[in-house]
C-alpha cells in the first residue's frame, strides 16, 4: 500500500527538510500519526520523522541549510526542525535497552522494524517513503485500522509494564479511533496491571485523562475504564459515567463544543470539597482547578446573572450539567461582560463611609442591577444605588 498525497505533505519547506535529512537516500521516513490519520481521512496536524541519522548529524545538517532546530529531545534522540514556522520532530531510530514503567534507557539502531518494535500500538508503528509513498507495516497495523482496532504490538502485559501510561492511552485509542468492543487481550492485561498507574507522576495522568475527555464521546470508553476498574487506583472518586454520558448528549444537542474539565466535573460528585482534592491530586493548573471548583456546585440562577457573577465559562458549566438544553447558550459563552455604571466611590459620594460597608452595598446594587436584566438608564440605576445606600446608612445607625 502506499501514502495517497494530503495536503500535509506539500507543506512549504517540508521537501527541503526531506532532502537536507537524505529521505531520497532512504534515510529518513514520514512515521507515525501523520500515516495513520492519513489513512483514516482525518486532518493531520503534527508531522514527525523518523531517521538512521545520529542526533548530532541531524543538528548538523539543518544547521548548514539553514533550518531552525531546536534539540528538544536529544537525550531521547528527537531534534525538532522548525520550517515556515511550524514544527517537525525528527527521531533517529531506537531500541529500548532497560525500561522501568516510567522511562526508558535507548541504544540507536539503524533497524527500521527495531524501532517500530518500540512503539505501543500496530497503528502508530507505520512508516512511509517520502518520494514513494510505500508504507511499511510490520506488525498489522493497516488491517487493524481497516477493522478500527487497537491492539499492542506484541504482549500487552510486557507493553505496560515498559510505560505504565499505556493503559491509559489504550483506552483513548480506543475512544478516539476504535470501532466495537476493544481488543480483548489488551483490555483484560490494562484491568490486571490497573495498579501500575500509581506509579505515574500525577500530571501524566491528568494529560492523559483529559485528552481522552475532550473526545467527541468518550462515555462509553470510560465506563468501560470504570467497570474494569481502571480508575480504583488513582481517582476512586469515579464511580459512574452517567452523567458523564447525559452530559456529552447535552452539549451536542446544543451545539456546545466539548472541554475536558467540564466533563471530569460530570464523573465526580457534586462536592466542592472532592473537586478541590482531585484537582490537587491532579496538580491542575490554578485556573482549571477553580473551573472543576466552581462546576461541582450545582445552584443556579437566570443564565445572565449567573455568568456576569461567576464567569460565562462556569456559569455554561453548571447549566449543561444541569441538563440546560437553551439554544442561546452558545451566545452566552461569546458574550462580552456588561459593565456596571456606577462605582464604590459614588456610594461614598451618595453619604457613605469607606470600608467595608462600601464593598457590600456596592454587591447588592449589582445583584438588582443583574437581576433586572442589565439595565443602562443612568437615573435609573443612581436611584437603585441611592435607595441601597439609605438602607445600608439606616442599618448602621
């Protein structure tokens, strides 16, 4: 078989790339997730090859044409070749000499099936010719992808223990390409060394998770993942997929794109306090732990209210787990902050004292001012502060 032409491969600068690193020669091949999703139909965004060529060879050939490279992974042999501002990764050939689960020790090799042995799964070990396109496949990997099966190369169990974070990118792959049940063997070595996955740096896990929740529908993937107990070890928060399910339905329907915190929120509880703690076992980022936060509340209020008070992101989080099925939530995500006419200073001027008592009579004049739909009538809203300010002075007295 060979590698139809897509628009990918008549990138501008990649047939230089090609030539500076002897693809003519038969020293550098197109490898990877560019062939497999070529071959799938689907858009290719990152382009990686595979090359004979030492690391140092490498950098030493783009550097005399003239090629931005950037040594990114050179420990692990990858160097990324920058061209017209977008990024290639090019990888000399490897063999694994010692593994721990969590990273390998490697030897070069000039062995081209050497290096496709390495890989975790027969879809991602295909290799093609640049000027032929003919696609080298060692290990079943193009009638895997005819029948949409992901399955490891060689044994599952020596797979994993070799990268522990296997498991979890089997169960992606499967989400993401597969079709039916998942290939048995797989499934059965990914529920026995479930364990494995404590082992992990949290922040792997945390990547790995939420790619495979920002998929198209990753429900029933991951209620696979929950019934063979995959999750027990690291987050036995999730229990359910549920809601997850209800939710991914949601969004569609809606025409709402997915994101991957909306949807961890979908398979904990509604607790602030378990989000906070999967958030930080997760090490999230400061904003996506107060996004998991702020969804695992479940009050509501009128859509605009609650975006204007807690953050249109949020507030459409709450609303679609809540099963909000508005046609004008989309809009809501888009739609610019409204800003109040009025400010603490002209409470102050209207007879009230600096501090505290400013900052909270200002927080009730902004809660009517929300809750009667955002009105822009100067008079209007100097009378709703006026008549908040009385009170607030009547009240200190």
């Amino acid at each position: 078989m060979t590698l139809t032409h897509a628009p990918w491969r008549g990138r501008p600068g990649l047939a230089k790339l090609l030539d500076v690193l002897g693809a003519d020669a038969g020293e550098t091949r197109y490898v990877g997730g560019c062939i497999r999703d070529t071959l799938l139909g689907l858009e290719v965004s990152d382009v990686d090859l595979a090359t004979r060529l030492a690391p140092q060879e490498v950098l030493t050939r783009l550097e005399a044409a003239r090629i931005k490279a950037v040594p990114t992974g050179l420990a692990h042999g990858t160097v990324t070749a920058v061209i017209q501002g977008w990024p290639v990764e090019v990888t000399t050939l490897r063999r694994d000499v010692a593994t721990d689960g969590r990273r390998a020790t490697i030897a070069y090799t000039e062995d081209w099936q050497e290096d496709a042995a390495r890989r975790d799964f027969t879809i991602n070990a295909l290799s093609a010719d640049p000027g032929s396109g003919e696609i080298f496949d060692y290990f079943g990997g193009l009638a895997d992808l005819e029948t949409r099966t992901v399955r490891f190369i060689g044994d599952p169990l020596v797979r994993i223990a070799e990268d522990h974070l296997r498991i979890l990118r089997f169960f992606r792959f499967h989400a993401r390409f597969g079709a039916g049940a998942p290939d048995v063997a797989g499934t059965e070595a990914c529920a026995a060394r479930a364990n494995d996955l404590m082992a992990l740096s949290r922040e792997r896990i945390a990547d790995e998770l939420l790619k495979l929740l920002g998929l198209p529908d990753p429900a029933p993937t991951v209620a696979l993942m929950i019934a063979r107990g995959i999750f027990r070890p690291v987050l036995p928060e999730i229990t359910s997929a549920k809601r997850l399910a209800a939710l991914v339905e949601v969004e569609h329907g809606v025409g709402i794109a997915p994101h991957p915190i909306r949807r961890l929120a979908a398979l904990l509880p509604s607790d602030h306090e378990v989000a906070a703690a999967v958030a930080a076992r997760l090490r999230l980022s400061k904003r996506a732990a107060a996004r998991l936060v702020s969804a695992a509340d479940s009050s509501l209020d009128e859509p605009g209210v609650m975006a204007y008070e807690i953050g249109a992101e949020e507030a459409v989080d709450r609303l679609l787990l809540a099963g909000c099925r508005d046609p004008n939530l989309p809009a809501l995500q888009t739609r610019s902050r409204p800003r109040i006419g009025i400010s603490g200073g002209d409470l102050i001027a209207m007879g009230l004292s600096a501090g505290p008592l400013v900052a909270k009579t200002f927080q009730a004049v902004e809660r009517e001012w929300a809750r009667s739909g955002f009105p822009e009538d100067k008079e209007a809203l100097r009378a709703l502060a006026r008549r908040h300010v009385d009170q607030a002075l009547r009240s200190s007295q």
